[in-house]
C-alpha cells in the first residue's frame, strides 16, 4: 500500500474496567491516524502511525512503527494431533530421550524428562511455547500407560523452583525471564485436571503477568508483548478461575497506559489493545481488528 492521509475518527469505546469492585468507564474518543505505510516484515505487518489518543482530559501521543506479530491473531498455532515437535535443537541423545518420553514414559527417567524440558524452555522461546504440548503428550502417555503421574509431580516441582526465583531471574537475563512466563502459561493452558486448568497454576501465573505490569517492565517492550501474549492466549480461561485479580490487572494495565513514564510507542499500543480487548469479552470487533491488524500474507 502507498502511502495515504487518513483522518480516522474512532466511535467512543467503552472499556469497562472494575476497581475495588466499582466499574469506571473509560471513553477513548477522537483518535486521529495520519501518514499511513503498510509493509511486510519477516512474516509479520509493520504499520506506521502518528495519533493522539484523548481519554477523558488525558492525551497520549505516539508515534512509531508497528510490528504487528502473527500471535495477534487469536488462532492456536499447535496442533495436539500433530507427532512432529520441535526437539530439532537437542543432540540426538536427548532428541532421542524425548522421543521415547512421548511414546513410552515408562522406560525413561521422568525426572530427567522434566529437567531437560525446563532447562531448554528457559533459553528457548519458540521451545518454550511448544514445550505445553510436549508435557501434555507425555502426561496423557503416562496416564494410560500406568494410571502415574511421576513426570507431571516432577514438572511441577520444577516449576515451583523456577517461580520462586523468578526475580533473580529476571534481574539475570529478561529473555530468559519472559522464557519462564511463557512456558508457565503454556503449562497452564495445555495441563488440565477433569478438563478445568489446574488451581495449583492459577496464582503463580496471575504473580508473574502482575510482574509484568510494574513500572519498570512496562518500559520493556519485550515484557509488554509477552503480557499481552499471555493474555490473548489464556486471559479469558485465567479470568474465570479467578475474575477478582483479573480485575485488579486490568486496572494496573489500564493506570499504565494512562500514566505510565517512558512507556515506548509500540508498549503503549499494545496495551490499548489488550485493554480493548478484555472490554469486548476477550474477542476484538471487527472494526477493530482492522484497525489494530493487518492482513499477514505467506
């Protein structure tokens, strides 16, 4: 697309947010879009944008590329049928070691399983996103092999090591920080007891996307797009295990779009997006999904 002068105004939205159990209602009015360039990059959409957000007497500025990346769009790229996962990155023994794990859990060490799947999610992004659909093959494996659930104990023993140094974590390396956020949430989503997510995850999850929304990582991009990752992918699920911290998220999201000091252009977008999207029962309308996504060609 050349590039085009738009002036965009957006109808009032109401994103209804509750504080201490009362309901603010936020009206985000007249928003202006100008000098509009729409590319491909690296498979996802770049969109360059220069407005001015009016929200009641505050106005937010921005203006900067935006890379809208394809978890936008709110479709599961995993596919739990599929046999093929992404352990290409381990040598062959290890490779190996997974591979028997998945079909017969049995006949390895589960512990070893567990440790090696952690350890790879933490220095691993794209592994750290698959690695839910690993544990959930091997603890339907175990299962049904034996009625055990030696590998899952270990899993979540390791989990609870690796929550309880998550500071210290993210002081060392934000990637491996936003690595062990992403791979708790995908454990979430994927590990069920009788089809319901399981209660032990709830609150250390909830702990880490508050994490998230402190000052001083909504001034990371890299930790605002893993927070409005996570909640596109398990918000709506989270919310109904418990909609009071959910609520209380919301309204530190929202106090930090509104308020929030060297927030980037990009962070402050998306976080208008996540905010409009929870307001419009965790889906987007179709005005504004064409507003906040572009189309993403192969």
């Amino acid at each position: 697309y050349g590039p085009c002068l738009l002036s965009y105004t957006y109808r009032s939205l109401s994103l209804t947010m509750f504080a201490n159990a009362t309901s603010i209602c936020l009206g985000l009015e007249s928003i202006h879009q100008a000098g509009t360039n729409r590319m491909t990059h690296g498979g996802t959409t770049a969109r360059w944008m220069s407005a001015v957000v009016a929200v009641g007497s505050v106005s937010v500025s921005f203006s900067a590329a935006v890379l809208v990346p394809k978890h936008c769009v709110l479709k599961r790229m995993e596919d739990s049928s599929k046999e093929e996962y992404r352990i290409q990155s381990f040598d062959m023994e290890t490779q190996t070691l997974l591979k028997t794990a998945l079909k017969d859990p049995g006949s390895v060490d589960l512990e070893k399983v567990s440790d090696v799947i952690v350890d790879q999610s933490l220095k691993d992004q794209v592994f750290s996103k698959e690695a839910g659909r690993i544990c959930f093959t091997i603890v339907q494996a175990e299962a049904k092999q034996s009625n055990g659930n030696v590998f899952r104990r270990n899993l979540l023993n390791r989990l609870q090591q690796e929550f309880k140094a998550r500071e210290e974590t993210r002081k060392k390396s934000t990637q491996e920080w936003v690595c062990l956020v992403s791979f708790i949430c995908n454990i979430f989503d994927y590990l069920k007891v009788n089809n319901m997510p399981m209660m032990a995850l709830v609150h250390p999850v909830y702990d880490c996307l508050f994490r998230l929304t402190q000052p001083d990582a909504l001034k990371n991009e890299e930790e605002v797009d893993c927070l409005v990752l996570q909640l596109h992918r398990i918000g709506e699920q989270l919310e109904k295990m418990n909609v009071q911290r959910m609520d209380e998220l919301f309204c530190l999201l929202r106090d930090g779009f509104l308020l929030q000091d060297g927030l980037s252009s990009l962070g402050r977008l998306l976080l208008l997006e996540i905010l409009e999207f929870r307001a419009g029962g965790w889906t987007l309308s179709e005005t504004a999904q064409k507003y906040y996504y572009s189309e993403v060609t192969d």
